[in-house]
C-alpha cells in the first residue's frame, strides 16, 4: 500500500477555522506529501492544542469503524467517544450512514473529508462544529485522524471534498 496522495485533490473551504487549518497544515507537514504516519501524532501532547481530536480504525472482526485514541478532553459535545467502542455510538442516528460513509471514503481514498454542522442545543447553549477526517498509516494498512472543532457563532454549512461538494443536513453530524 502506498502512502502517496495528489495534495491538490483536497483543499480546505474560506470557511475553515484556524484550528482545523493548523491541524491541516501540521498533517500535510507530518507527511511531507505523503500519508503520515499514527505514530507521529502524540495525543498526549496534541490535546492542548486539539481538545476534540480522535484516532479511528476499522475492527475488521466486526467490519466497523471504532475510536482508537481520544484526546484528553471532558468537553465532547457528543458522545463522549469510547476507546474501541463503535464510532456509530456517538453518531445521531440521522446521521449514521452519511458520517460512516464520509470516513470509509476517507479510508479508501486517502482524500481529506471536510464538514462544517448545523447547529443543535449543547447543554443549553447553540453549537455548531466542524469537522476535518484525514487518513494515517499504521502498520500495513489505514487508519483515520480527525479533529472536531466548535465554531460559534453557528457557521453556516459549506462541505467540501476537493471540487465534489454535498448539500448541507440539518442534522448533527460529526
């Protein structure tokens, strides 16, 4: 498996925040123009700087996504993820088969996925999110880096995999 990607197939919308741009930057950096490498992201050191950040891989007993590494965080405004726990369980349910699918093509295309939410209520408060999915190594095969961001006030939702968008969900979506 190689881990060569065409970096021009992927680019980031105006809309990005700072923090998903320096995440991006920091894994374009890591991989030098190619797939990076799981063991260059340490989660203990990255949580400062990347409070929703999660490791993903697929359990290929169960043929499922799950969560394989968690940044240091009380401050999930879904879930909270469990470590080898679905990814599905922390999905709305409206959700499930788009997010799965964005983070499968992820896997299988080595292409970046960007998403920026709708709103929702968080304990009592307006919150939307964006989301940037991005492929690592590990071992012979894949695995997924993503990173959530909370962005207020409320964005509005610009999705975008290189020049292939999909019109926004009025639903959560991680």
């Amino acid at each position: 498996m190689t881990g060569a990607i065409n970096l021009s197939s992927f680019e980031l919308p105006s809309t990005a925040s700072d923090r998903i741009r320096m995440f991006h930057r920091l894994w374009l950096e890591t991989g030098a123009g190619n797939v990076p490498d799981a063991t260059a992201f340490d989660f203990a050191v990255l949580s400062a700087d990347y409070p929703l950040l999660a490791r993903i891989g697929m359990d290929q007993t169960a043929r499922r996504l799950v969560w394989l590494e968690l940044a240091v965080s009380d401050n999930w405004p879904f879930g909270p993820p469990v470590v080898n726990a679905p990814v599905q369980d922390c999905v709305p349910p409206l959700s499930i088969k788009r997010v799965l699918r964005s983070f499968e093509d992820t896997l299988e295309t080595s292409i970046p996925d960007y998403f920026e939410t709708t709103s929702w209520m968080h304990g009592g408060t307006s919150v939307s999110m964006a989301r940037l999915v991005a492929p690592i190594l590990a071992g012979a095969g894949r695995q997924l880096i993503a990173l959530w961001d909370i962005i207020e006030p409320p964005a509005t939702s610009v999705p975008s995999r290189g020049a292939r968008t999909r019109p926004a969900k009025n639903t959560l979506s991680l």
